[in-house]
C-alpha cells in the first residue's frame, strides 16, 4: 500500500484510520491514499459497506430531529463524532432547536485539526469538542461538563462507535457509565455493525480492515447490541436495521432496503 508520511499539522498518514475512511465512504475530502486503499479494498470485497455508511449518517439526522423535536432535547453528546461533513449533528439539532448545546467527541488527531468546522453555532446555543477516548467515559462528561448541563436532560449519541470497543463486557460498562451520568428523561441513540441483517459477507472485509486499519473493529448480534440498551426504555420502531429506524416516506412508498447496521434510540426513565 502506498504510505504517506505526515499532513502540515502533524497528523500521520501511512496509516488507514476510520474516520477518513469513512468520510471517502461518504464522498468526501478528508482522507489520504492509504484511507482511500483500504476503503475501495474493502469496498470490493463488501460493496454493501458504502450502503451502510450512508444509512448510517441518515440514522443521524432522522434522530437527532426526534431528538430535538419531539422529545425536546437541547444538550447532545456526540462521542465518535467523526470527520465534518453535511448535517452534522449541531446543524440538525440547531435547526428545530436554535438553543440546542452540542458536545463533540473524538480521539482521532486528524478530528482535531478539523475542529474549527464543528465550534460553529447559533447564537443562542453552543458547540464545543473534546478530544478524548470513549474507554473512558468519565474523562468524557467531566470535560463535557464545561458546556452541558449534566443535572438536565442529554441525548447521548454513539452511532457507529461501540464497534471499535473490542470487549463486550468494557463496552457495555461504559454504556452503562454514560447513561448513569444523565438524568431521567435523557435520552440514548446508538448504531453498530452486524453479520446479521444481510452482513454475513463483512466478515472477510472486517477481517482485512484490522490487519491494515486502524482502529480494529468487530461486529455484533442483535442480542449483544440490545444489552446495550437495558438502562433505557426503546421508542418505537426499537432496534432495527439504521435504515428502517423511522425512515422517510419515498415517492414509491416502499420501506428502504436493509443494511447491516442496528439502529435505536431510547429514553432513560
């Protein structure tokens, strides 16, 4: 594979790393040809994985609007929040909320650099961005604290981030901690891979992503994902392929196809 050396800020490149991958998933520009290899590698040997990155930041804005329309939410933690692209989370949360403060939350230097495109927001709410790792969650809420309110409501969002937690048993501690350090009536929205769903032809792709990618990662079952879930009562549709989680009526009328990513969203009672 080709390697790179370093961006003007320091950031290596030689590397394949997942939020720029997946920003190429997206079609976006903030990756480099080490990112762009092994994401059209991966992308030969699991065509479907672009389907899924799609779904997935489709997921995002469909929830967040739920988010900060229905259920009044107005303080979002985004943990994983990956590359600026369109929609992000502050721009859709601020759209039905101007009020709305959004916390941002990522470990990936090349995040970093790219930061001063998330600290945007209306003037009445507020956006702020902590580099820090989701394995330790309570790094994560003391330096969120700085922007929201942690005695009020807070929608915590891990779409697409639970699946770098190789361990199933850290991973659900650390689910358990964040939605500990909320109150009643916060909310938690999350997505993750699976062989199931029509996935099963991922494991290959997943299997070569850690042998050259970074940072490694694994898929789930239904049934893993949803002990995820067991400190929040799930809206309705529950837990779902992302891309049949509230979906948008098409002019055909007909349900979007099925990826291989479960989406849910539920409230802390």
């Amino acid at each position: 594979m080709s390697r790179d050396a370093r961006t003007p800020d320091g950031v290596p490149t030689d590397v394949a790393h997942n939020a720029r991958v997946w920003n190429h998933w997206l079609g976006g520009k903030d990756n480099y040809p080490s990112d762009r290899e092994v994401g059209d590698r991966v992308f030969s040997m699991y065509p479907s994985i672009v389907h899924v990155a799609r779904a997935d930041r489709a997921f995002l804005g469909r929830a967040v609007r739920f988010l900060a329309g229905e259920a009044g939410m107005r303080q979002f933690l985004d943990i994983g929040t990956g590359l600026p692209t369109a929609d992000n989370t502050h721009e859709v949360a601020q759209r039905r909320a101007p009020d709305a403060r959004i916390v941002y939350v990522d470990n990936d230097p090349l995040v970093l650099v790219q930061a001063r495109r998330l600290l945007t927001s209306t003037p009445q709410g507020a956006t702020d961005y902590v580099e820090a790792d989701a394995h330790d969650p309570h790094a994560i809420i003391d330096a969120a604290a700085r922007t929201l309110d942690f005695d009020r409501p807070v929608a915590v969002m891990l779409l697409g981030i639970l699946n770098f937690i190789m361990d199933t048993g850290e991973a659900r501690s650390i689910v358990d901690r964040l939605v500990a350090a909320v109150p009643s009536g916060s909310y938690l929205a999350l997505t993750h891979p699976t062989l199931e769903l029509g996935g099963e032809g991922n494991l290959e792709a997943m299997e070569f992503w850690n042998a050259n990618a970074k940072p490694p990662i694994r898929a789930r079952t239904g049934e893993e994902i949803a002990g995820f879930l067991t400190g929040v009562e799930l809206v309705e549709p529950g837990l779902v392929s992302c891309s049949r989680w509230r979906p948008e009526t098409s002019r055909s009328g007909e349900a979007p196809p099925i990826v291989a990513q479960y989406g849910a969203v539920g409230r802390k009672p």
